[in-house]
C-alpha cells in the first residue's frame, strides 16, 4: 500500500489560545542523555480493515493514555476506532480521511478516550511543544511527560526498518501520527500504528534531525467516567401478557417517547425498573418510561 498517499496526519489549526510547555521544561535542570521508553504500548496493527487505515492520530493519543494510565498501575487498551469517530464529529475536516493532532486532544479533554475496561478517561489539559525540532526541548518534553504526540511527513521507501530516514526530495509524501517515548544518543524511540513497515514491530527508531510538524503532551491527568450502558425508554404497560415483576416475558418495542419512534424491540427475560408513569393515554395505550 501507498502509505504516503494516506496523509492521515493534518496539520492542526495554529490558535492564540493554545497553552505551550514552556515553564515546565525551564524548571527541569538536568536530564539524561538516554531515556528508554517506561512501557511497552500495546501492540495494535491499524491497517486490518479499510476503516482504520487514517487512524494513526487516535492510536498515537491512545498510547499517550496508555501510558498516563500505567503510571497508575492501570494496564488497558483504547478503543481508537471509536476515538477516530469522534475527531472527525469536531475537526472541521468531515469530508477528508485523517484527522489532526488538536482535534484528537480536543476530544480527550472534552470527551475522553474510550477505553476496553468499560471506562471513559479524560484529560484534564494538554500542551503544545514550541519547537519540536529543538532537542533540548523535545528531549525535556519526553522525559517529564513520559509520552509525546508527533506529528511528521513520511514516505514510502523512507519510513521501513528498525530506524526511519526522511523523504528524499521527489519522494510522495503523506502526514502520520506516532508517538515519542524515548530516546537514545542518535535516535528517538518511537511507537507506530504500522508494524508491518518496521519489521512487525509496534516500536522503531527516528533519527534526532528527522523534522517534526507539531508535536504536543498530556500534562494532567485524570479525570474517570463509568460509562453508563444502561438504555431508557418508553413501553406499553397495559399489552397483556407482556410485562410481570418489571420483567419482559412476551416481546415488547421501547420507544423513545409514549407512542414514539421504535428504539429496539425488548427480548424476553430483559430486567427493567420504572422511572416514569405517563398520565394519561397516546395511540390507544397506557405508558411508561422504563430503564434496562
């Protein structure tokens, strides 16, 4: 496949607003000259299907939660399909494939990042490197934060092997998202959303003049939401034979307002409780609102 024709990385609108770690990196007074990644990510092979092949900017954030989340002995995956959805919903870009770096931080301030162990997890801020092409700075960045999300410009014959080389002039080229944990004295240690292109690993190399587009940390965790699966709506309650002890024993169609539109259609054995009697009747029954 054509990777660079992807371009599954767009640059991020620049905005006054955006905060910049900069106080942070001036505080930290010594560093060291290696620092190898504190967690091995999961490993995830974006491109199985078609509908994951742009998703490189949700699964470059979802290692930055990873990560955030095993400094708290917390070992889960992300769901970056479902994190990739919600970039497109808000990054003003609906009718291109890909997303941008702000939009998929935007996201897991405002929303959260979708996790495997039925949780919602938010960051409560992220930041903007200033010059990511700075080593001093990208260097501070990774060994305060632990994880960077980076933006760079690939191509074909340049992004294989253990340790990637910039595009050679005439070479297409695409944006990808990866993420920056680490670094040694010539490289930085890397973690990519395409394994197949690194020998089937996850982690690879890139050499500290590889340019860098934008690159950006979560700087404070967390804030945790229990995803509430629970499903509300409206049934008949005066169908014979259908309900007993809040239990569906004879199939029964939830709507989503007395005599509304068709949610689903309840199966025997659902377990429910009562929110809500409706006074009065529509579409010749009684109603109730119901909670499963």
């Amino acid at each position: 496949m054509d990777i660079s024709q992807l371009n599954a990385c767009i640059p991020s609108p620049i905005e006054e607003q955006d905060r910049l770690v900069s106080g942070e990196i001036s505080k930290i007074i010594s560093r060291p000259e290696k620092c190898p990644a504190p967690f091995q990510l999961t490993e995830i092979n974006q491109l199985n299907n078609s509908e994951s092949q742009y998703a490189c900017v949700a699964c470059g954030a979802s290692g930055l939660r990873q990560t955030a989340s095993r400094m708290q002995d917390i070992f889960e995956d992300c769901d970056y399909i479902w994190l990739y959805k919600e970039c497109k919903k808000i990054d003003g870009i609906p009718n291109l494939n890909g997303t941008t770096l702000k939009a998929v931080l935007t996201v897991a301030k405002n929303i959260g990042i979708k996790t495997t162990t039925g949780k919602i997890r938010k960051i409560k801020e992220y930041k903007k490197i200033i010059n990511p092409n700075d080593q001093s700075q990208l260097e501070t960045a990774i060994f305060l934060y632990h994880a960077v999300l980076a933006a760079v410009t690939l191509s074909n014959n340049g992004w294989k092997g253990e340790v990637v080389r910039m595009p050679l002039s005439g070479e297409p080229t695409g944006g990808h998202g990866i993420v920056i944990n680490g670094f040694d004295m010539q490289n930085y240690l890397c973690h990519d959303s395409m394994p197949e292109y690194h020998n089937g690993k996850d982690d690879f190399k890139m050499p500290k003049n590889y340019a860098i587009n934008e690159a950006w940390v979560f700087t404070v965790d967390e804030e945790i939401i229990d995803i509430d699966n629970s499903l509300i709506g409206w049934v008949a309650n005066d169908v014979p034979n259908t309900i007993k002890n809040n239990i569906i024993i004879s199939r029964l169609n939830l709507r989503d307002a007395p005599n509304g539109k068709l949610i689903k259609t309840l199966s025997v054995g659902t377990k429910f409780e009562v929110i809500e009697q409706y006074n009065g009747t529509l579409g010749g029954h009684t109603w109730q609102e119901i909670k499963i």
